[in-house]
C-alpha cells in the first residue's frame, strides 16, 4: 500500500461524498495564498467532523486550533439555527485568514475566532460561565493536549463528545520513552481518555491525502 494509493481513494471518497464548494475552496487557496501550512484536515474528515456534530446534535461547538479555518467551516456549517462555534488560535495572522474565509462562507455571524494561546483562551472562556459544549474538537499544539482534555471537560455536559486530532504520531504514540513533545503531550492525552471518570473513549488509525495518522473519540458522562 502507497501514498499514491491512499490519495487516489481519498480522491474517490472526496469527489463522491465531500465535494468541494466555493467557500471551502477558497478557505485552501486564500490559506495557501497567506501562506499558512497545509495541515488542515482533510475533506473528507472535515465531512467526518461535520456528521458527528449533526449525529450529536451539536447547538454548541468548541474547537483549539482554527489555521485558516478550514475544518471550522465543516463543524460550523452542522450547527442549528441559533447554534454557535467558538474557535481557538493562538497566530493572530492565521486568525484574521480564518475570519475571512469563514466571513466568506456565511458563518461570520456564527463563529467566534478567539486569538491568542489556548491555554489563556480556555480560562477567560470557563470564567464567561458559557453554556456547556457539545462537542470539543483539539487539533493545536500536541504538547498540550492533556491541558485542552482537561478544559474539554470543564466545559463540557454529560453526552458531549470531544475529537482529539493527530494522534499516531507516525507510530511514535506506541513510545513510552519518545523524548518528542508532541508523542508525550498525545500519549499523555490519551491516557487521560482511558482513566478519566467522566470519559469513555477509542482511538482510530487512518491513512489518506495526509498520509498515516488518526484520531481520536472520547464521550463525557
Ligand atoms: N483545525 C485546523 C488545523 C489546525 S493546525 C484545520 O483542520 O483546518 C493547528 C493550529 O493550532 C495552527 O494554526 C496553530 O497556529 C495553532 N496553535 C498552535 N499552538 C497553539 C496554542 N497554544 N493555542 C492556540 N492555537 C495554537
Ligand atoms: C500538523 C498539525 C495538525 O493538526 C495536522 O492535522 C497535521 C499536521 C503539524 O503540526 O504538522
Ligand atoms: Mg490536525
């Protein structure tokens, strides 16, 4: 099996059930054009993400990690009338790309882009006393990623569901002795997955266009 196999079924499955629009592809080329990295997810996971919010009937979405908004059109576009998506992001320059792209795809009045480290965001938010979240997706720094559980949990109800991205590490996430701060700030997260009171979780191995990686899936109770 080879990347350019991955790619073409990706391909395949994009075409078929998340083809692109004008908005999500001018989220890419204005990304590119401002020269953010091209790790945003997928389309077809974006298109993952979108079903689980609706699966779950998300009317309020928290996600760290905007880049150019990318995935923030897929998980804003599943919310209700009168739902709302705040989105964390700590490079003011990646958030005024996502501002646009999302003012671009109609989700302006929707979404929130908060800029600034997550780790300041995530207490000026809890101290708002929000409405809990329904659903919580990480995709930011790895390293912190046990932080972002622990705040996915404040903020969250019994029910929610909280995505956690990128968790392979290229298979270093089987390491224990990685020295690498995003396999510890993974492996750490995921051992809070497993022992958490509140939350019951798997993790999923994926290939495609982004290679070898996945994600994944906790529920709070
Ligand atoms: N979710 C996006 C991709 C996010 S890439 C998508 O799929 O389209 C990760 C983003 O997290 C980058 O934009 C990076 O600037 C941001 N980031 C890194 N460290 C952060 C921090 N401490 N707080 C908030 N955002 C952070
Ligand atoms: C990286 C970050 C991501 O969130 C992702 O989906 C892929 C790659 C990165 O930092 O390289
Ligand atoms: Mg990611």
């Amino acid at each position: 099996m080879s990347q350019q196999q991955w790619s073409a079924v990706d391909a395949y499955f994009t075409e078929l059930l998340a083809p692109a629009d004008e908005a999500l592809e001018a989220a890419l080329r204005e990304s590119d054009a401002a020269g953010l990295p091209p790790i945003n997810v997928a389309p077809n996971q974006g298109k993952l993400l979108h079903l689980i919010a609706q699966i779950q009937g998300a009317r309020r979405i928290l996600e760290i990690g905007t880049l150019g908004g990318y995935s923030t059109i897929w998980l804003a576009r599943a919310l209700p009338d009168g739902g709302r998506l705040v989105t964390l992001e700590y490079d003011p320059e990646h958030a005024d790309v996502a501002r646009a792209n999302l003012a671009r795809a109609g989700l302006a009045g929707v979404t929130e882009v908060r800029t600034g480290p997550a780790l300041d965001s995530l207490p000026k938010l809890a101290a708002e006393d929000p409405e809990p979240f329904d659903l919580v997706f990480i995709d930011a720094d790895k390293v912190n990623n046990p932080r972002y559980v622990e705040w996915a949990v404040k903020l969250t109800r019994p029910g929610s569901v909280i995505v956690l991205d990128n968790v392979v590490r290229g298979g270093a996430v089987t390491d224990p002795s990685s020295t690498d701060p995003s396999v510890i700030g993974t492996r750490q997260a995921l051992e809070l997955f497993a022992r958490h009171p509140r939350l019951s979780a798997t993790a999923v191995q994926t290939v495609g266009t982004k290679g070898y990686d996945g994600f994944a899936l906790a529920r709070v109770s």
